[in-house]
C-alpha cells in the first residue's frame, strides 16, 4: 500500500480458512486475523489486536459476471471508523 503522507506499507499473512487466528505483519490495525469460507464464493475475516476486533472483512467472487468484491470495516473502541467497498474486474481478454 502507498500513503499519501508517509512511506509505503506492506502487510502479510500467511492463513487458512479455518477460523485460527494467525499472525500480521506489517499492520499497525491488525496482529492477527482469521478467515472462513462461507461458501463457494466467499470468504470472511475478523482481524484482531491486542484481542480486540479491530477489523472485519468479506471478500465474494461473482464469476458470472467476473468480478470480486471486497466490503471492509475498521474499528476502534467498538466503533466503525472507516469502511468501505472496491469492486474489481476481471480484464478483458
């Protein structure tokens, strides 16, 4: 990722989608996230930090119309704080 008002960030995790949390890195929001499958299509995942739900996303493939969504939301004290949705396309052949 590339801030506007600071240097560049790189964020990793390395995860199945079995609900276990595993480590970020990278992330000042998030030390651990976990993901499910919640069907063919979907995944969603809960970050974490310091045991607290810092972040909630889902990420869902529509292949009928080639795209993936992916609708997120950060918190801080229980609260939303930002949130947002990018849909992308799939290129044209």
């Amino acid at each position: 990722m590339v801030r506007a008002d600071g240097p560049d960030v790189r964020v990793s995790i390395r995860a199945k989608f079995d609900g276990a949390e595993y480590p970020v890195e990278g992330s000042f929001a998030v030390r651990a996230i976990s993901y499910s499958r919640i069907d063919r299509n979907t995944i969603a995942g809960t970050g974490r930090n310091d045991g607290v739900v810092s972040l909630t996303e889902t990420a869902t493939v529509d292949p009928d119309n080639g795209t993936l969504s992916l609708e997120y939301s950060f918190y801080r004290d229980g609260k939303i704080v930002a949130s947002g949705v990018a849909v992308f396309e799939a290129a044209a052949e």
